[in-house]
C-alpha cells in the first residue's frame, strides 16, 4: 500500500507543478513604453473567439455527466463515485480502492508530451510501465495498478489516470472503467483558428506565426525584422553559436487569446520544442523581444539551468526592454525592506519569493555574473548542480562575497 501511495503522491506533486504559473510582470517581460494591461474587449472583437455552447453531456447509462465550465472540460464519471480536490487534480472515488483522476497541463505540444510528463515519475516509484496505441500506457506496482491517458489541444492538455489499489476486487476490470472514463473526456473550449490558419513569416533563424486578424496579422512583417535582430542580440551577447532549428515564434492578439489557445496569460516558452507564445497588441503594447527567446536559445546551447535565479534571471537580463537591471532590483529591494539574502533565492526558495522579487533580483545578479565573468563562465555556473560550490570554483567567490559584490553594483 505504501508503494501504491507514493506513486500517487507523485502524480500529484506532477500535476501541481505543472500547472503553477509564476508568470507575472518580470515573467512576461513587458516593454517600457507601453501600458501593461491589454483590454480583453478589443481582443474578443477580432472574431474567431466565440464560447462553444455548453449542453448537457450525454452518458451511457450508469455514467454520470461532469461539466467544469471555469477549467474547461467535461467527461462521464460512474455513479456513486465521489469528487474531490486533491490540489490542481479532480479526483473520484468509490470508496472502496479505485480513483480516476484528471489534471490540466499547460506548455505540451501533443498527447505523447502529456503521458511523458508521468512516465519518470511512475518508473522512479518502481512501478512497471507498458506503452500502448492512442496515447496511453499502462503501469502496475508492487500494490497498485492503472491506466494513464495524454489529451492535447493547441498548447494544452490533460492527464487522465486510474489508480487501483489492492485488494480492490478486480483492478482488470477497472481499467474498462478508466477507459470509458477517459475517452468521455472533452474540452470546452472558445472557437479559435487552428495555428495551421495563422500566417507564417519565415527568417533567417525564426518562424513567425502570427494570428490572422487584428494586430498580430498586420504587423507579422515587422515583428519577424524585430525578433530576428532579437535573436541575434542575445546569441551575440552570450557568445553562442548559431543553431540549425529555427525558433517558432507564436503571436497572439492580445491576453484574452493566448489564455484561449494555452491556458495562460502571460507568455512564456517550451524550450525542448523551441517555441515563444506571446501575446501582443501594439509595437509599444507587448511583451519584450527577448525574455523568452532566451530561454530557448539558452536551453539549446547550455541545456537545462540547475537554478531558477540563473535560468529566469538571464532572460531577464536579455530582455531586450532596454531597463536598467540593477536599478530595478535596488528599487524592489528598497520597497521590501530590510536586508536581502541571495540563499533564501536558491532552490525552492526562488518559487517561494514574491515575483516581483524574484524576478528583479535574478535579472540583476545573472547580469552581474555575465559582467563579471563572460558568457564562457555563466554557462558553466548554469549547469552546475551546485550551485554555491560552482560559484566558488568558477568566479572564485563565496556566496558571502558574491552577495557584498552584487550589493555593491545596485548600490546597497
């Protein structure tokens, strides 16, 4: 039972971070010049973003309709089971060792890059996992057995399980009833154009697609010469070579239309997939150029950054806004109060801090290190797993020392 447990406790801890957003002000990167609030009114009169109606879902007899129009989804659960909450999952039980689980993903490309976000997790807890057709797979433990399910739209999707925990008295035939449960599954969603409709503008290092009306379609020409002069500033800057994938770089109409597509409003990057989702509603009203292309072209140059500080905290520093870093880490640092420790900013502690910290002190210290260092030992320092022992090793610095340099360049 204990195995049985730790796995689902894993799903959960799985579903939750996938599904937390920390995207605010430094996240999106907005530039200077431009209000920071886009009007969702405007945006809804492009056209193409009409609510599907919702109606009653019809069920097989014995199956229970579910509707959550606020997430987005509906599906059939049996009778008598019972729903909960269990952090961002929706659970039902029956109460005597079955659980069906559903959880909304964001930032995933197709139903595969769903269930590959379980898989580590189910082999970690010692559980077998067998892969089969139509986007499921199958994992059975020392206590416990289920079924997964991946479902996909534009740039979101959802994780459907089943969780049957011995001694449940046939977990075979439970895994019919994960099936019907999951194939009930629909999104609710608003008609959009499908990004095969969008336009495309094909550059040196870059593909821009831009939603066909509105702002995005008519100004798809210069945002392809500004990220493409983007692009180049930050492989430039961090002395990096060009790369053979161009950047997909999708624009979307305004917040209003990227929370429609990804289920998000601010924007952000899948940089495996080398992809940039922004929205965008003026030249002077968008986000920056350069936050999240950073973060995919510093992924495929350095890989994946072992601290939040250096991995937003570069793309920050590239944001391209033309705002001085230092000054405004000092300036909310100064509204906080007190003294200021960069440990509290490792590890976790990066999540935990308020985002307007997080991100200002990141940009600022990242922009420390690449003055001080150069590109060469910023990318060592950004793979290192230690980061304190790397600091040391790479910069000659103690975290002590590093803190009393980087408050002497913010002038604290």
């Amino acid at each position: 039972m204990k195995r049985h447990q730790g796995i689902v406790s894993r799903m959960l801890f799985l579903a939750m971070l996938s599904t937390v957003d920390v995207g605010v002000a430094w996240g999106q990167g907005f530039v200077t010049d431009g209000p920071q609030v886009v009007a969702q009114a405007s945006a809804r009169q492009l056209g193409g973003g009409g609510a599907k109606p919702v109606k009653p879902k019809v069920c097989y007899p014995g199956l229970a309709s579910v509707q959550n129009v606020a997430e987005g989804f509906s599906l059939c659960v049996p009778d008598g089971f019972e729903e909960r909450q269990r952090g961002s999952e929706h659970v039902w039980s029956d109460g005597k060792g079955l659980e069906l689980v559903m959880s909304l993903q964001i930032k995933v490309t197709s139903p595969d890059d769903v269930l590959s976000l379980i898989v580590p997790f189910l082999k970690k807890s010692g559980a077998e996992v067998e892969m089969l057709p139509d986007h499921r797979l199958r994992f059975k433990g020392d206590s416990g057995r289920g079924m997964a399910f991946g479902k996909h739209q534009h740039r979101y999707g959802a994780l459907l399980y089943s969780s049957c925990a011995e001694p449940y008295p046939d977990c075979v035939a439970a895994e019919e009833i994960a099936r019907s449960f999951a194939n009930s599954f629909e999104f609710l969603d608003e008609t959009v154009a499908p990004y095969g409709e969008w336009k495309i503008e094909k550059t040196g290092h870059l593909e821009v697609l831009a939603y066909p009306e509105g702002a995005t379609g008519k100004d798809k020409d210069w945002l392809a010469r500004e990220y493409e002069k983007g692009y180049e500033s930050i492989r430039s800057a961090l002395g990096l070579a060009e790369v053979k994938e161009p950047v997909r770089c999708f624009f979307y109409p305004g917040k209003h239309f990227l929370q429609m597509y990804t289920r998000r409003d601010s924007g952000f990057a899948i940089a495996d997939k080398g992809e940039i989702h922004s929205w965008y509603e003026a030249k002077d009203d968008r986000q920056s150029t350069g936050h999240e292309m950073t973060h995919v072209i510093t992924f495929w140059a350095w890989g994946e950054p072992a601290e939040a500080l250096l991995g937003e905290g570069i793309a920050v520093a590239m944001d391209l806004s033309g705002r001085d870093v230092h000054k405004a880490a000092a300036e909310v640092l100064a509204i906080q109060g007190g003294e200021f420790m960069l440990a509290a900013m490792l590890g976790n502690g990066w999540f935990k801090a308020p985002p307007e910290v997080a991100y200002a002190v990141s940009g600022s210290f990242a922009k420390f290190l690449l003055d001080r260092g150069g590109p060469e030992k910023l990318a060592e320092i950004y793979r290192a797993p230690d980061f304190i022992a790397a600091l040391q090793s790479v910069y000659g610095l103690s975290l002590e020392q590093a803190q009393k340099e980087w408050n002497d360049t913010i002038g604290r």
